[in-house]
C-alpha cells in the first residue's frame, strides 16, 4: 500500500520546517528523505513531486534561489501577506 498523498505533504511541510534557517532544502534531498523513510515501494519520485507541488500551490511552501540553485522554504510572513 502506498503512503497517502496527504502524509507525505504533511511529512515534507515538517521536514521544511524544521530545517527552516539551518539549511537550504532542495526538492530532491526531501524526496531522497521520503524514500528513504517509507521505501521505494512505498514512495516515488512522481509522488514527491505531487506533493511538493501541492504545498507550493497552497503557499505553504515557496521556491527560493540562491546561488544558482533552487530551494524550497516558508514563506517569509511579507511575502504571506502580500499573495
């Protein structure tokens, strides 16, 4: 049985926030972290995907870049209170 779209958004929310000031997070360490934690039987690359694009969609999460990589972080609460 595979992991619910929802538990893996809420997994990966958690993930961002609590590496949220220490570390820049980018979409394929939190998906290397989620396969790692359930399995690859479990969970996939497209899996991930959907659910990183669900939390960007939301605004509960946002692309960064720095450095010439992207990132994914919380919104910055000027940023929440503009969108």
């Amino acid at each position: 049985m595979a992991v619910p779209l929802e538990t893996l958004v809420e997994e990966i929310y958690k993930m961002v926030v609590d590496l949220q000031g220490k570390k820049n997070v980018r979409a394929m360490s939190l998906t290397k972290a989620m396969i790692d934690k359930y399995g690859a039987g479990e969970v996939n690359k497209e899996d991930c995907k959907h659910a990183i694009r669900q939390l960007i969609d939301s605004g509960r999460c946002v692309y960064g870049y720095y450095g010439g990589e992207s990132f994914i972080t919380i919104p910055r609460k000027e940023e929440a209170a503009s969108g």
